[in-house]
C-alpha cells in the first residue's frame, strides 16, 4: 500500500465544527472523571494513532504547542500528518511538551520529567494522551474526587503499570501535575491531576 499522501489525508471533514464537538466531549470527560467519551466525527489518522487520539491531537495542537511523541510514533507518518494539519512543532523535550501522545503498549516515561507547571502557573503542565488497548476488560480501579459523586469503577485493558506508580505522587503535586486522557479507537477516559485512583484486587 502507498502510504506517501497518509500525512495530508483523514482530517476533520470540517475542522472547525468537528474540534468544537470533540474539545466539548474532552472538557466533558475532564469534568467528569472516569466518564467515557466517543468521537464522532470522521478521521483517519495515521497508524499507530487510533481515532481519538487522533482527533484530540487535531483539536488541541497548534504551532503554539510543543508536542512530544513516543518513539514509535515519532517514526510513523504521523509527524508529517500532525505538521500539515496542525502545525505544531515536534520537541525531544518532554518537559517542553504541552502534550504528549503514546501508543497503545508503549514504556510511559517518569512522568516528572515532563512539564509539571508552577504554582502560580499549574496549566503550563503537559497532557498526556495515551492509547490503550481497550477501556474495559482489564484490572478493576476505583476513581474518586471532584467531579466524581462517590466513586466511579473502571477497567481499562493494557494501563501502562507506570502510571499507577506514579499517580499518587503526581497527585500530591496539586495544583501542579499533569492530566492524562486514556483512549481506545474512537474512546476516550479523562483522568485530571485531581482525582485519586485505587487498584482493587483481581
């Protein structure tokens, strides 16, 4: 198969109504922690990146916004897809990045050596994006916090175990720290710097 035009291909069919519906749908999943969201609109974006992914990268990235990607799809088609709908610039830096993408099974690096904002300045923290192999079927976890009545159960299939590792300590980090939006195809978790996240016993 040519795969020469994959980077100038499968954008929003209307940039601008189609990122106004998914940044509703994220900011909805942000405020809502644990809350699955669904793309709508139709894109291809390049392999590795699924769907929701995809279409975060095309509704958040600008040439304002470092982005950092994950080795694997640092070497795909994706760079040139992201350079030509978004024009974003690429950074090696994760403490650079206001976002950052992973495919699914990619090594999370130490999350403290991305951007964690200031205290006067918390947003200036990066987010990171990261496909998972699907957002049910895997290791039960707890989600409580604001946003959350009580507590929210989820179950995402393939979680890099870097992330629960680390979460208790990018949470104590509050007001800094980074987000995390977990997607899977055209599915999408938001996990905010706020909420806490208990592992339950299989």
């Amino acid at each position: 198969m040519d795969n020469r035009n994959e980077g100038f291909t499968g954008g929003f069919p209307d940039a601008v109504y189609n990122s106004q519906t998914v940044f509703r749908t994220l900011m909805d999943c942000m405020a809502r922690p644990g809350s699955l969201g669904l793309v709508t609109p139709e894109l291809m974006p390049p392999a590795p990146l699924g769907v929701a992914a995809g279409a975060l990268m095309l509704t958040l990235c600008d040439h304002d916004t470092p982005v950092w990607l994950s080795p694997k799809i640092a070497q795909s088609n994706v760079p040139g897809w992201l350079a030509f709908h978004c024009g974003a610039p690429l950074t090696r830096e994760k403490s650079e990045a206001r976002f950052a993408f992973l495919e699914a099974g990619a090594h999370l690096p130490a999350i403290a050596h991305f951007a964690l904002g200031a205290q006067d300045y918390p947003d200036r923290s990066t987010t990171l994006v990261i496909e998972i192999e699907a957002l049910d079927g895997g290791r039960p976890l707890n989600l409580t916090g604001p946003g959350i009545r009580d507590v929210t159960h989820l179950a995402p299939r393939g979680l890099p175990a870097e992330l629960l590792a680390q979460w208790t300590d990018n949470r104590a980090l509050f007001p800094r720290g980074l987000d995390v939006v977990l997607t899977a195809g055209r599915q999408m978790i938001g996990l905010p710097r706020t909420c806490k996240i208990t592992a339950l016993e299989v």
